[in-house]
C-alpha cells in the first residue's frame, strides 16, 4: 500500500478526490490528511494573490473567514476524509493551526509516507519567494514531494 501525506486548506472536492485517488493507478492508497485552516499568519500574501488572481471580492471578506477558521477546518477535514474513504481509501487526518511543516515532518517519519501531496489553490507571491508549502517541505522531508492545485469547485 502506498502511504501519502496529503497537505490541504480547503475541503476536497469531488474532483480533488478523484486526483489524489487515481495518482497511483489501481495501487490502494492510505492518506493522512493535514489540514491547515487559513488563519491569521500571511494575512498580506494572500491579498496579493487574491489582487493577482483577480479576486477582489476575497480580499474583501478574507478577514471574515479566519474568525470562523478552526470550526471551517474541522468540518473541511471530516467532509474530505469522508470522501476519500467512499473512493475506497484508508484516511486518517489531523487539523494542524501551528508550525505545519514541523508536524507535516513529524508524520512522514511516524507513518513511513511514501510521499507528500500538497494540494492548495496558487500562491503566485509565495511560490516566488518560495514560503508556499511545496518549496518548505521539499527541504524538510526525506520523501517526494508533489505541489497539486485544488479545484476552484
């Protein structure tokens, strides 16, 4: 079986799911799903790539979600696992609010992970300065690391 961690901000959706489900062709798949709700931390760099994106209409109400960050995320974590387990998976998972990389480390050695998945929408002022999560962990993990965009369903 092959044995991923899965680095996720948002709920999947049924199109995310059948990405990380099918990655592997017919190999079973076990995930251990970190969620990390968009809190207060990078404020600034998720404006600009919301301005880059031509979402003006988030950069508006951002602030309105990270009040409601860690209730969305545990909701966001059960409805994914949920549906990872219908596409036949084994899933365990874990909301992670502080240093996600260290923990995201933490789990690759515990469980043995084959791999890294870091599923996010784009981050284009991170990804250059390379703060996004794919460029962090390829640096802290001993494991591939692949950098995935979530669907915008």
């Amino acid at each position: 079986m092959f044995k991923t961690v899965l680095m996720i901000e948002k709920a999947l959706s049924d199109a995310d799911v059948e990405l990380v489900t099918t990655l592997h062709g017919d190999e079973k798949v076990s995930f251990v799903v970190l969620m990390q709700p968009r809190g207060k931390q990078d404020e600034l760099l998720r404006a600009l790539d919301d301005v880059a994106l031509g979402h003006l209409d988030k950069v508006v109400h951002e602030h309105d979600e990270t009040e409601h960050a860690p209730t969305l995320a545990s909701e966001s974590l059960e409805h994914s696992l949920r549906h990872l387990r219908a596409k036949g998976a084994e899933a365990t998972g874990e909301v992670v609010e502080e240093s996600p990389l260290d923990r995201l480390r933490e789990v690759v050695e515990e469980t043995s992970a084959d791999e890294v998945l870091v599923l996010t929408s784009p981050h284009f002022v991170e990804e250059f300065f390379h703060r996004d999560w794919a460029s962090q962990a390829r640096h802290k993990v001993g494991v591939p690391v692949l950098k995935l965009f979530a669907s915008d369903s």
